[in-house]
C-alpha cells in the first residue's frame, strides 16, 4: 500500500503532467495561455464560430424542408394531373 506521501507526490506529477499537456496542446493551435487579451479574443471567437455554425443548421434545415414541401406539392399536382382533375370555376 502506498503512503500518503507517495500519493501526494504521484498527485503533483499527474497535475504537473496534465498542466503540460494542456500547455503545448493550446501552444500547438497557436493560442498564447499567458497573454489574457489573446484568450479572450479566442474566445470570442469561438463563440462568433458556434453562433455561425446553429445559423448554418437553422438555414441549412429550412431549405430541405421548403424543398420537401414543394417535392409533396409537385407530385400531388401530377397525381391530381394524371387523374385528371380540372377545379371548376
């Protein structure tokens, strides 16, 4: 069994571990972790990213239902077409 010293050591050296990893994970997609103005204009830029991004899923979901609709309509015209449906006047 381990003793409280040997965990507290192994503690420090996963939390120094994972400090390091998270350090060179943000200094390899170029976001300086000391500079706060260069944090927050990245995430203000993430945020403009996610807002663009619903947008998108919004529109893109707007337009195959319109074309969905129109598809139903179209083919229910040509149904009524073939069976020769004429509206009276």
């Amino acid at each position: 069994m381990m003793s409280a010293e040997e965990k507290h050591e192994i503690r420090n050296l996963v939390k120094l571990a994972a400090e390091e990893a998270i350090q060179e994970t943000f200094k390899v997609m170029g976001i300086d972790i000391d500079d706060l103005d260069h944090l927050e204009t990245f995430r203000e830029n993430h945020i403009w990213v996610r807002k663009y991004r619903k947008m998108s899923e919004n529109i893109g979901s707007r337009v195959i239902l319109t074309l969905v609709t129109m598809a139903t309509l179209g083919l229910g015209a040509a149904i009524l077409a073939y069976l020769g449906y004429t509206p009276k006047n």
